[in-house]
C-alpha cells in the first residue's frame, strides 16, 4: 500500500510540475515580466516619437481605476486625438498591462494612499481587493461603480498623480531606447548587405579570373 501510495505522491508531483511548465504559466509571466513588454514596445516598427508618446499614454491609463476597459480608453483617446496627434497605439496597448491581474490590487491601493494624504478616506486594503472581485459584465460594471464612486476621490486624486509621475519619465526613457534598438537593427542590417555585396564582389571576381 505504501508503494501505491509514494507511486501516486509521485505522479501527483510530476503533474504539478508539468503545470508549471505549461502554456498557462508561460501566459502568467508575461504579466509579471517587464522585460517582455519593453521588449514589444521598443521592437516596433514606428517612429521613437510615436512609440514612447503611445506607451507613456499606456502607462497613464494603467494607473487609473479603468479596470477592464483600459485597452478600448486606449483606442478611444486614439481616435479621439487622430485630427490633432498620432501614437502608436500598439505601445499604449502593451503599456496598459503594467495593471494587469497581479499588480492591480498593489497598484490600486498605492494610489488610493496617495490620494489620501489630499482628502480623507477609510477604506481598507481588504475593501478594495473585494471590490476587485468579478465574474460577470454585472459585477464588473458594479466593481468600477465602487471604485469611482465609493472609494471617491482618494483613489481618483491618487490614480491622476500616480499616472503622470509614472507617464512622464516614460516618454524619455522608451524614446531612447526605441532610438537605440532602431540603430542597432539599421547597423545589423548594414552589416549583411556590405557582407553581401562583398561576398558578390568575390564571386564576379573569381568568375572573372576563371574567364581569363
């Protein structure tokens, strides 16, 4: 029975571990890796303007309490400033998930701290974690009703201040490293064709003296 016993313990293990190594853990490291985001945003194809203008947007909207909708905020201040500006909008897209299901709550309840050194506030770190909570459209409409309106203006204030202090230095910093990836690329790229157009130049070369 013991035997059994172990032998099952053990297939219990190897079935954890395959988890942990599964697709779904993969999924959860994007949200936690922001390696992985800077990388998708500096690689893109587009200005260094455009992409550190999108991902300082980004960046913005992730620290206010729009949680669920913050991709279409996105799209809609896209459109809405289309006459005036343009951002990469893919930037502002991958930006966003600097809020995502782990950091949320953290987020959330640092910048309802913040907003509460501006107008006083009594809600607990608890209060707003079941107020994360949802399963449904439902729920979430009454999540987001809660958060603007129960939790009032600390959390609003504090989400505002948060936002700008995070989106400002972002600009810069994801300008220079756009700037620098696009650099790089351009210099690799030069590379291969010099490499190419020398390795040509040897063929006709030699062609040339194989003629003679």
């Amino acid at each position: 029975m013991q035997t059994n016993s172990t032998g099952n313990q053990q297939s219990g293990q190897s079935c954890e571990l395959k988890k942990l190594s599964s697709p779904n853990m993969k999924s959860w490291w994007w949200y936690v890796s922001p390696q992985l985001w800077l990388r998708k945003i500096v690689s893109l194809d587009d200005t260094p303007h455009s992409i550190a203008l999108g991902t300082s947007i980004g960046v913005f909207i992730a620290m206010t309490p729009t949680v669920g909708i913050q991709m279409i905020v996105v799209l809609l201040i896209a459109a809405l400033c289309k006459p005036f500006f343009r951002f990469n909008q893919v930037a502002g897209l991958i930006a966003v998930y600097i809020s995502n299901p782990v950091t949320t709550l953290p987020i959330y309840w640092f910048n309802y701290w913040v907003g509460t050194f501006f107008i006083e506030g009594n809600v607990t770190r608890a209060d707003l974690a079941e107020a994360l909570q949802y399963d449904s459209f439902a729920d979430w409409f009454r999540s987001v009703f809660k958060l603007i309106f129960e939790f009032g203006w600390p959390l609003v204030i504090g989400s505002v201040l948060v936002g700008i202090v995070c989106a400002i230095p972002s600009y810069p910093l994801t300008k220079w490293l756009a700037g620098a990836m696009q650099r790089k690329t351009r210099l690799i790229q030069l590379r291969h064709q010099r490499k190419v157009a020398h390795k040509a130049a040897l063929k006709e070369a030699k062609k040339l003296q194989n003629e003679q």
